[in-house]
C-alpha cells in the first residue's frame, strides 16, 4: 500500500476487532496505539501526561477524554517525526464527544481518517466469546487465548511462557452481558456518527479470522 492509511478499529466487545488490529499492525508495518498501552506506557515513562494519567488510574477512575486525546496527539506527532504511512487505532473513541475530539485532532494534524472498519457479530456470539477467553497471568508476555477459536495447546497453560491462563472477572458470562449494554447504550451510536461521514465499512466477524483479515485487507487497497 502506497498511500497513507489511518483507520479505527470499531465493534462490541468480543467482536474480534483486538485480534485484527494487532495482526494487520504487524503484517502492514502499521502502528497500533492501544489507549490501554498507550497510557499504561505513558505512566511507565514518567511522561508529563503519564504522571497526570496515573493519578487517575491509581485511584480506579477513568483517565479524562482531554487527557487521552492529548497522549493520542503526543503519539501521532512522534510518529509524523518518522515519516509513518499511517495507523491503527483501537479502543477509542467510544462516545460522540470522543470522536468529535479526534477529528477535531485530525484536522490540526492534517492527517485524514481512511476508515472505521466496524466488525460485527450476534450478541449470543460475543457473549460466547468474551465469556471463554483467557489471558496469560505473566504481564510481560500478554498472550490471549479462547477456549472456542484459540485454545491453548495445554490446558490452563500459555503456549508462549508456560505461564498460567485465567479469566477477568469483567470476562464472565453475567460481565459480558454488563459490558455489552455499556457498549449499546455509550458506543454504538458511533456507527451512524461515522456512517453519515462515509467512512464506516461493515465486516462479519462471525466468519473465520483469516477471511475477516482478508475481507479488511480489500476494503483498504479499494481506498487506494
């Protein structure tokens, strides 16, 4: 791809859009920014940002939009510096204010959204899956693992280190469904908020995950 490529990877819990983001990163040479990373990162270094940020997730709150929309610009400078072709964003915005913070960004950074790619699956599916996954407990390796599409070799055991798998408690079967309605009612109507702009592309997530990567990889080259 010779053009710039700026996308948001968009859909409910358990819809797959983690697993995507992170395989079209590494196949593309795209940068990935994770808010969840990027402030965890941010507090690792000591940033200015990162100090403010800590003191909010020390104290279980959530990190202010302003805060977040800051370390999102602090990021895509960096990566301008280098000449990035693009990037891929994941896990925000999730409300209308947040997205109407981004573009404004967008716009001072002249930089242009390509896409939304908005990965779609039945809630009974999404339920499924976020109910059956399972993390690796060593922080310093991350692996993620599904009991149903990504079982891990040895039960109970991450195929990478051979630490031990569990389960968050936000990954329930009681949580999902708690998450889900958070979702519906704070993030979906962000599909016509990106819809009416033409830049949402719907993608079944329900198919296998290298004919969802496949499906993601078309929709790009016609953007070209």
């Amino acid at each position: 791809m010779k053009k710039e490529i700026n996308i948001i990877f968009f859909g409910a819990p358990g819809a797959g859009k983690g697993t995507q983001a992170k395989k079209m990163s590494c196949e593309l040479k795209l940068p990935h920014i994770d808010t969840g990373s990027l402030i965890r990162e941010a507090i690792t270094n000591k940033t200015e940002l990162g100090i403010r940020a800590q003191q909010f997730v020390e104290s279980g709150k959530l990190v202010p939009d302003n805060l977040v929309i800051n370390l999102i610009k602090e990021k895509l400078i960096i990566l301008k510096d280098r000449n990035f072709n693009g990037f891929i964003l994941d896990g925000f915005p999730r409300t209308i204010p947040q997205a109407d913070a981004l573009k404004t960004l967008l716009e001072e950074l002249k930089l242009e959204l390509t896409y939304v790619l908005n990965i779609q699956a039945p809630e009974n599916i999404l339920i499924k899956r976020l109910s059956s996954r399972r993390l690796c407990s060593n922080k310093n390796c991350g692996a993620i693992f599904n009991l149903i599409t990504k079982r891990p070799k040895e039960e109970n055991k991450c195929d990478l280190c051979g630490s031990p798998l569990y389960q968050r408690k936000d990954d329930t079967e009681e949580a999902a469904k708690e998450r889900l309605n958070e979702y519906h009612n704070k993030t979906a109507p962000l599909e016509k908020y990106y819809r009416d702009q033409n830049k949402l592309a719907d993608i079944a997530g329900t198919k296998d995950s290298e004919d969802v990567y496949n499906e993601i990889i078309k929709i790009l080259y016609l953007c070209q």
